[in-house]
C-alpha cells in the first residue's frame, strides 16, 4: 500500500465513532458537535508533566501495534480482486451492519413498538431514544454527502436541510435573516437598559441557535455577555407569562455612613434647633415612602450652622490622621438635609396677643434675666430649662388642663373657676403635677437669688402668671359655648332636614389707609383711615345625596355648612362706637333677609372691644328685632385677645383681592383707591370675593344721637349694674307695641316698650339675671332677687379691649400727632413671638396667594345703585349707598380646589430611595424615635413636672384655689403690680426733652433702655406697655396744654392736686369706720361719730367730725353699689 494512500492514524486513543464508523470519534468526525479542527487544537487533558512510559508499556505496545498491522494486511489480501457483495437494507439490523455502528447504540433505540407508533408520543416522552435515532440519521446523512460528494460535503448538506425546511414550512432561512436584523437593529438603536432593548435582546437569544449568536458576536454586529444572556431568558419568562418588565433601580453608595450620622447629630443638637416640636412635618422621599419627623425650629441660619458645621469638622480633622475632605459633607448637600429634617427657621409675627406678652412673654423674659445675671453657672442651664417648660405649659397645655372636669384639684374645672365666689366652699386639695409646676419653678428661683429686688420681681411675676392662668380660663369657656353653637345648628338642620338658623360674627378691620399703584412721597403723609367693618353669616343647609349599596338606590342627607360674608365701608364717619355697630348690622340684616329668606334667628358673635359692648347697642338690638324680619336671640362675645377667626382671614383675603386690583394696568391712568367709594368699588370689582357682598353705608348721626337720647336713662341703669357682659338672650317681645316696625324717634318715645333679656357674666355659667327694661319710664331692674344668681361684672367705666391703658388713665389720641413726638411707636399688638409656640399670624398672613379660584368672573356681583329701604325707614337712619349681590354662593372656598395625588408620580411605585438625603431623613427619624437626641413634643406632659409632686399647697405657692378664682378683677388689677409710678419723671424728663429737640425723640423701647442704664442691677423696672401708656397720657396733656395755654407749661402736680380734695383722715379712722359700716349698713353718721369717738376716746369737739360724717356717707354709697351687683 502506497504511504499517500495509508489512512490517517491519530494519537487520540478514544476509539471510533459508533454513530458514522469513523476510526476516531474525537478527530475524525463531528458527531459529537465540535468540529475535528478544534478538537485537535485542545489538550489531551493530562495534567501535569508528561509521563514516560516504563520498558513493559512500550513492549506491550509494540506487540499490540504489530498484530493490527497483520490483521489489516490480510484482510487487504482477501478483497483485493473480488466483487462486494450488495445487500438491500430493509431492518435497523441491517442498516446497522451497512454503516458498522456499534451494538451498545442500537441497544439505545426504543423498541419496535414504540418507534411505529405515534412519534409526537415518542418525542414528547423524552429520554434517549429519540436523541439516538436523530443522531444516527444525521450521521447517516453525513457519511452519504461524504461519499456522494467529497469535494464540498457541506454544501450539499445545507442544501438537503433547505429543501426539507421548505416542504416542512413556509418560513425561509431568508425570513429568519431578515427577523434577525430587525430585531438586531431595534437593540442597538435602543438606549441601553431600556425596556425596548431587553425585549429585543430576549426574543434574539431566544429565537436564534448558540452558534449563530456567536458567528453574529465575532463578527461585531452586537455585544452579548454572559450575564445578559441569562438576564434575556429571565426576561422572555417574565413576557410569556404576561407580565411587564420594569426598570431595576441602580442603587450606588457614595457617602460614608459615619460621616453622615455626625452631621445629622450636629443639625439636631440642642444648639441648632429648638428641643420642642410644635406638630409634624412629612417628607417624601418616594412614591413609596413617606417619613414623619417633628418639626423643628432652627435657631440659627443656615450659613451659620454650616459654618460651625465645618470648624467642628476642621477641628476632628486636626485631631485624626485623616485629611478634612474626607471629614464633612458638601455644602449643598449639607443644606438640602437641612431643609428636609427641619421645619424652618423662627419667624417674626405681628399681632399677638398682648393679654399674653404682658403676663407671660415679658415675665419670662424678666425671669431669663435674672437667672442670666444672678444664678450660679451650675444652675443656669436647669432654672432656663424650667422656666421653658413653664412657659410652654401656659401657653399651649393649660387649656386641656382647664376643661378637665370630675377632680378636686383647684386649678382644674371651668365651672369651678368662674362660678360665683364663695368662701364657704371650701378649697380644693388634690394636686396636679402639671399645674403645680409652674409653682415649683417660681420656688426654685427664689431659692437660688438672694438680691431683694430679684425676689420682689420674681413674685410679682407669679401673680402675673397666676392671672393669665384665670385668663385662659375665661377664653377657653367662650371657645367651648361658640363650638357648641355651631354643633346645635348642625343637628337642629339634621333632624328637621331644614335650618332658618344662623351665626353672625361681626368685627372691625383696621381702618384702611389710602393706597396707590405710583404713590408719590407726599401721598405717603397725611392719611385718614377709612372704617371697613366685616360681618360672617354661617348656616347649614340639608342636602340629600343618593346612594348605591347593594344594588338599591337610596337618599341621605347631610348638614352641608355654608359661610356668606359682607364688607360694610363707611362713608362720611369714622367713628366707630356702639350706635355705628347697630346701624352696620341694621343694614345687614336688611340684605341678608333679601338674599337669604330662609334665615329667620341669629346668633351674633363679636369681640369685647368697647363698641360691641356698649349699652346702646345691648338694649337697642331688642328693638331692632321688631323692625326687622331676622331676629337676633343670642349675642355672645369672646374674650378679650381670643385670637384670630374666620372673619379675620376674610379681611386677609380682602385685602389681596385689593392688592390684584391695584396691578391691573390701566391705559393712561393710576390705581388709586384713596375714599370710601373707591374702596367698596374696588372689592366689587371683578364680581368680588366668592361667597360676600359689599355696602356701602352712610350714617345718619342725628338720628343716632336722638336715639341715644331716647334711651340715655336705661343706659344710665344699666351701666350701674355691669360693665360688660359676656353672653345676652333677647326674650320673645310681648304687647302692641312689638307688632309694630317703630323706625322713628317719636314713636319709639311715646310706646310702651317693654322688653326682657336674660345676662350671663361668662356663658353657661350659673344661672344668669333676668332684667325687665322700660324706654318710657327709664327701668332696668332685674326681674327677681334669689341668692343662685349669678353676679356680673361692674367697673367704672366701659372697657375697650382694644386700648393699651395697663390701670392707668385712657385718652383720645390721634396716632399721627404721637408719631411727631416719637422716633417709632410700636402698635399695641405689635409683638415679636416665638414660631414654635403655634400662635396666631397676623391677618395679612392668614390668606394665601394660590386662591386665584376663588374670584367670580367680572361683573358677577351686580355692584352698583342700593335698590333697598334707606334711612327714614331704618331704625337707625342708615343708607345703604351702593351693594353688591350676592349672588356667587360656592359652598366652602376649597370644595372645588384640586387635591394632588400623594401615589401619582413615574415608576411603579416600588422605589425606595438610597441617597444621602434619604439617607440622613430615614437616619433623623431613627434618632428620634429611639431618644438619641432630646426632641420633646410641645404638647405631651413633660417628665419634669413629677418634679413638683411633693410641692405644698398653700396661698404661699399660688396653687390654693377658691371658688371662683378665675373670674375678672377689676379695673386696673388685670394686668397685676405696676412699676411705672417711681420713675414718671424720668419718663417726663425724656418726653420733655424729645418735645424740645426733634433729634432727642425716643420710643418706649429707647426709654426703658436708658432706664436700665440710669438703674443698672434694677429689675422693678416698668415695662414697655407701661412706658407706652404714660407717654400717650402725657402726650395728650401736652396737647390740651397747647391748646388751653397757648404753649405755657403745665406743671403736672398742679393737676393731680385739683384732681380730688381725697381724705386726711387716719389709717386707723378710716379702718375703725369701716367695720362700722360693715356690720351695721343703716348706721347714721352722726351715730357712727360717736362710736368713733368712744372706741378711741377721742374729744367731744373734733376737728374731723364733717370729714368723719362725709366719710360715712362715702362708705355706705359704695356698699350700696356692691350690693347691687351682687344681686346681679
């Protein structure tokens, strides 16, 4: 045999191929799927350094080499020279024997049965059966186009495998090309990890074979790993079975834990923000998380904190062998955690309540003082942390305290507070850590000082603080019966389905001062005020709402709360006293009986300024009700500095309703609103504000006088019984003269009006005094005498909740000719108050911007000529000039606004943020919620009030109440101790000075600074109200002086010394006849001279005898006076 012609004889040692009959079945066929090319350019597998075969081995190998060579020889010799023998192949047997497959692979073959029955059957069941026979057929057809066609084997196989691709189904290995390059095509252009690329990229590794994936990835049509690929069957999983593919989140940590945890420290330190939370504030972090924290006020600026933030970072810097960039966060992202973990910083306010920085802002900040200048430094930090608390118990968690009702402790119980006194009834005795606390800090102070005058403040300051304690007592029961009226008229309208009930609030603005879109420097002087008064109308009306449960349509209704407002200017007048209240509400009621005919009571609610309780206006409301067709049953008043309300947000909107005016460009021409009609114009204009209408009203002041006239006796009477009171019910009038509209002056003097009405000191409190009033006769008696009545309060003279007098004398003062004798006068509300103690803003601040809605469309309100009755058919002559209609009623301002979806957002809902931001929020939360950091909730119990559990309850410590504890005091003890009286000529001798030189003016803040400085270690200082009140009284004397004198001076102890002849008598006279008095009230004076002069054996012939009698005389009046307001 030729060498060419030997058959190739490799080293593989595996055997042959039992499927084609080849002699290697590793180099000599790709039956087992790897080219023969490749198999040969693997190792052989041997590990390790090559092993040298051993003498027997090589011996034993050459025998074996040696026998096959013969047997090949022979079998050569045989059929050489001889004609094959053709057998037909009919049985696998035979088919075996034609390609010389081995007999262990026919033994894999399923059985004859199975392989003529059903092949779906075959190939479905699995196993290695129908493996076998696809691999003995392609080994078959393999070895034929080997024989056939040496040449080029591959060829024709790739063109049987077409041919029977196209008789087995439509689809080409053209259309498969194509698919594949679409697809290709979508995926490159496809962002990278977008949805539409992992789609493409499923349906390739799904669709196309292993190694056709690999020709297209060498040939760099596309790039595929191998965690892709496994990531594209997961994905073609989660599309066969329906579902959406979604966007992983890439989470990636870029901060360091550590760093992050000191600077979420730092912002919530003590020294950053304020320990206290007023209420919560909630951040989102994703459309799947939202964080609660407290809010928190910081107490510096931001710049500073991030100052301070990075000198203590320097400072760690310093002290590690780290460098500082890697000690601190940026600054951008110290500030946006900033932002998110706290609330805000603290903000200025303006119109707070003054009742509340007399007695407790000023008194805790003299309190401050004396520990910051007094108290040991180990104290310091314990005494400021007491008097905060102190401070924050008054303010916000007294008026819980004051509604618990069913103990015996004496500071607990609004009834208990405000009832009648009655020394008979003993104290209460149980204690209340809470309530006691504020005692347990006054204690504490004047344990740790020891300066007199330290300690004289520091008790002045408990009975300061002791009063505004009975001050919210007062507030809150006002609160309690105003909430109970509104829930009486929502289930009255429930029950009845129907309402003719309303509440009218009613309130003066502060008078409006002219305003102009290019306001010259002239116009900025010299403005007079324009009276602007509001009144609110609520009502409930029933609705039905139909109903689908259950397959069955029903109806239910419900009290649906209404709110119509009216802004009332007046025109001509600007004085603002009980008879302008009564016209203002003549003229709405007249409206409101025309817009709203269902109304047919009204409760009205107003403030305790001096005006809603003047006489003229309590008893001439009862006359009103019979000319007009709404009736006022109940008028109710709130207590002095209550707060804010509703119609106080009203103005506010007013207010930038004219504010939107004034932008609106006008061709050639100026914005002015500087009179009354341009005012009432002005809030019509553009339809007005939702849900109100405008007056504007004339007074007709002669008729108003006449009116007072008509009735100055009763007024007289009644203002000898009660100052003010609290809560008044009109009875149902009786008798002719009540179905009668009496409007003129003469009629109403020559009727016999005769009404009722029923007073109450507080609201709901005993059972009030009953008086029976006659215009004719000038009666007001109270109706009956019993002992359970209950006593209303009497003073001097009308209060005006509104004057700034601390028990001093009241003048009439015009602000613009104090401004001449001052550098800057503050108004008398006009305080700074800390943001985290949740108190009212002023009424600017209440409206907000974002209520563009809330404007009806331009000429919507009808603004123009009045069409109503005017003023000789009103009782009190009022004109209605020009009105709006109402004619715009929306429901609630924010029924229509849209609520923003907290869940709509992008993604799918299931994000969590990881980011430093999320991060330090999620961290903060954690702090507070496991107490790391001291962040205490304003409006829990504090821990350290147990700290006053053993305090002892006795008149000493201001916790020993008696019955009726909480009520008024009198004129000039409301405001408790004044220190005004030692330094009035210091305050005389300033005002003097800054008279006579225009540069040496000061304001009351300037004069108590250089009294400090006059005094210094002196705290029995007066206070900035008092300083304020004795400059308005000596500015008003100033000016009467002007007048009178025509500049002369006027020497103030002249007029004090005219002002009364006072009494000369002795302490121990006046003492000795008072007693008298006391026990024996008929006594005579001349019999009361001569017990005088028997008790202390004084002469027959006295100097003092008249003064003694006129004393007498004095003694008895003034008992008198007691006793009639003890009846009431």
């Amino acid at each position: 045999m030729d060498s060419a012609e030997q058959p190739h004889r490799c080293k593989c040692k595996v055997g042959s191929c039992p499927l084609c009959g080849s002699a290697c079945k590793r180099c000599g066929c790709a039956c087992d799927g790897v080219e023969p090319g490749v198999a040969l350019a693997r190792s052989s597998g041997q590990r390790g350094p090559k092993r040298l075969s051993t003498g027997s081995e090589q011996r034993e190998a050459a025998k074996r080499a040696t026998i096959e060579i013969a047997k090949a020889t022979d079998l050569e010799e045989r059929t050489i020279g001889t004609e094959p023998t053709v057998k037909q192949v009919e049985t696998v047997h035979d088919l075996w024997q034609a390609f010389g497959w081995s007999q262990a692979t026919k033994k894999k073959l399923p059985n004859e049965d199975l392989r003529k029955g059903d092949v779906l059957l075959l190939k479905e069941s699995g196993g290695s059966g129908w493996s076998t026979m696809v691999q003995s057929v392609l080994a078959a057809v393999v070895r034929c186009a080997e024989i056939l066609y040496p040449a080029n084997s591959d060829s024709l196989l790739e063109e049987v495998a077409a041919r029977l691709s196209q008789s087995s189904s439509s689809f080409t290995t053209k259309d498969e090309n194509r698919v594949t390059e679409n697809t290709i095509m979508i995926m490159n252009a496809s962002q990278k990890r977008s949805i539409q690329a992992r789609v493409a990229r499923a349906i390739l590794v799904k669709g196309l074979p292993g190694h056709r994936i690999q020709s297209l990835k060498r040939d760099g049509v596309f790039t595929l790993g191998g965690s892709s690929v496994d990531q594209a069957r997961k994905d073609f999983k989660v599309m066969e079975a329906g579902m959406s593919l979604c966007i992983p989140p890439i989470t990636r940590c870029r901060f360091d834990e550590q760093i992050l945890h000191e600077a979420v420290m730092f912002i919530l330190s003590k020294d950053n923000v304020t320990p206290i939370s007023w209420g919560t504030k909630q951040i989102k972090l994703s459309d799947a998380e939202t964080v609660t924290l407290p809010s928190l006020t910081r107490r510096n600026s931001p710049r500073h904190m991030y100052e301070n933030y990075m000198a203590l970072c320097s400072e760690r810097g310093t002290n590690s062998a780290a460098g500082d960039s890697h000690l601190s966060i940026s600054r951008g992202k110290f500030y946006e955690i900033l932002r998110n973990i706290t609330a805000g910083g603290e903000k200025i306010l303006c119109a707070v309540d003054y009742v509340t920085g007399v007695l407790v802002n000023d008194q805790v900040t003299l309190l401050q003082r004396i520990v910051d200048d007094i108290v040991d430094a180990e104290k310091k930090p314990v005494l400021t942390n007491y008097i905060t608390i102190l401070r924050i118990f008054l303010k916000q968690q007294y008026d819980s305290h004051a509604l618990t009702e069913g103990d015996e402790v004496g500071t607990h119980g609004i009834d208990y507070g405000l009832c009648k006194p009655d020394l008979s009834v003993p104290a209460r005795t149980e204690r209340c850590n809470g309530c006691n606390f504020v005692n347990f800090c006054i204690s504490e102070l004047q344990e740790s000082v020891a300066a007199a005058d330290a300690l004289e403040v520091i008790k002045d300051a408990a009975e300061k603080l002791e009063l505004y304690r009975g001050h919210r007592v007062r507030v809150t029961n006002q609160q309690v019966h105003l909430e109970k009226i509104i829930k009486d008229m929502e289930k009255k309208c429930l029950d009845n389905k129907r309402s003719s009930e309303a509440l009218v609030v009613a309130d003066w603005k502060m008078k409006f001062e002219a305003m102009s879109s290019r306001e010259t420097s002239q116009q900025h002087f010299a403005k007079r005020g324009i009276g602007w008064h509001g009144c609110l109308c609520l009502y409930f009306k029933y609705e039905e709402h139909p109903i689908d449960k259950d397959g069955v349509t029903s109806t239910t209704g419900s009290a649906v709360r209404y709110t119509v407002y009216c802004d009332q200017i007046l025109e001509g007048s600007n004085k603002q006293d009980g008879l302008a209240v009564l016209s203002m509400l003549e003229a709405f009621m007249k409206q409101l009986s025309v817009e709203l005919p269902h109304i047919r009571t009204v409760t009205l609610q107003s403030d305790n300024a001096g005006c809603y309780q003047a006489k003229e206006l309590l008893l001439l409301i009862a006359i009103l009700n019979t000319s007009s067709q709404i009736r006022i049953v109940r008028f109710i008043h709130t207590e002095t500095q209550d707060g804010k309300g509703l119609i106080d947000a009203h103005f506010a909107k007013g207010t930038a309703h004219l504010m939107k005016f004034m932008k609106t460009s006008q061709q050639n021409r100026i914005r002015t609103i500087a009179t009354a009609k341009g005012l009432a114009a002005a809030l019509a204009w553009g339809g007005g504000i939702q849900n109100s209408f405008v007056q504007l009203i004339t007074l007709d002041r002669e008729k108003l006088q006449k009116l007072s006239a008509a009735i100055g006796k009763v007024v007289k009477e009644a203002k000898g019984y009660f100052a003010r009171c609290n809560d008044t019910f009109y009875m149902e009038c009786e008798g002719e003269w009540a179905t009668q509209k009496l409007t003129g002056i003469e009629e109403l003097t020559k009727a016999e009006i005769v009404f009722n009405i029923r007073c109450f000191a507080y609201s709901g409190i005993g059972d009030g005094v009953t008086f029976c009033t006659s215009l004719k006769t000038g009666l007001f008696r109270p109706c009956s005498c019993n002992a359970s009545v209950n006593d209303l309060e009497v003073d001097s003279k009308d209060d005006d909740d509104e004057s700034t007098d601390i028990g001093g004398e009241e003048l009439s003062v015009d602000a613009n000719e104090v401004a001449d004798y001052i550098l800057h006068v503050e108004g008398d509300d006009n305080e700074v108050e800390d943001q985290d103690e949740g108190e009212e803003n002023d009424e600017d601040e209440i409206y907000s911007e974002d209520d563009d809605n809330e404007i009806a469309p331009a000429g919507f309100s009808g603004y123009g000529e009045s069409d109503l009755l005017r003023g000789a058919e009103l009782l009190t002559g009022a004109c209605i000039q020009k009105r709006s209609c109402l004619s715009n009623i929306m429901g609630p301002r924010n029924q229509h606004r849209s609520v923003r979806n907290p869940h709509a957002g992008p993604g799918n809902g299931q994000l969590i943020r990881q980011d430093m931001v999320a991060a330090a929020v999620q961290l903060a939360s954690i702090l507070i919620t496991n107490h790391s950091v001291n962040i205490t909730n304003g409006h829990s119990e504090m821990e350290e009030y147990n700290l006053a559990a053993h305090l002892e309850i006795s008149e000493k410590n201001h916790n020993h109440k008696h019955q009726g504890w909480a009520r008024r005091p009198q004129r000039g003890a409301q405001y408790g101790r004044a220190y005004l009286e030692p330094y009035k000529k210091d305050i005389k001798r300033m005002f003097e000075r800054g008279a006579r030189v225009s540069s040496d003016k000061m304001s009351p803040c300037a004069m108590l600074e250089e009294l400090q400085s006059l005094y210094p270690g002196r705290y029995t200082l007066p206070g900035e109200n008092e300083i304020r009140a004795e400059f308005t009284k000596l500015f008003g004397r100033k000016k009467a002086s002007d007048e009178d004198n025509a500049g002369s001076d006027h020497d103030e102890s002249e007029n004090e010394a005219t002002k009364g002849r006072g009494s000369n008598l002795p302490k121990q006279y006046v003492k000795h006849l008072e007693e008298l008095v006391e026990r024996n009230p008929t006594i005579k004076p001349a019999e009361a001279l001569r017990n005088l002069k028997a008790a202390l054996c004084l002469p027959h012939p006295f100097e003092h005898d008249k003064a003694i009698k006129t004393k007498v005389s004095s003694l008895k009046r003034k008992r008198k006076v007691r006793e009639k307001a003890n009846i009431l």
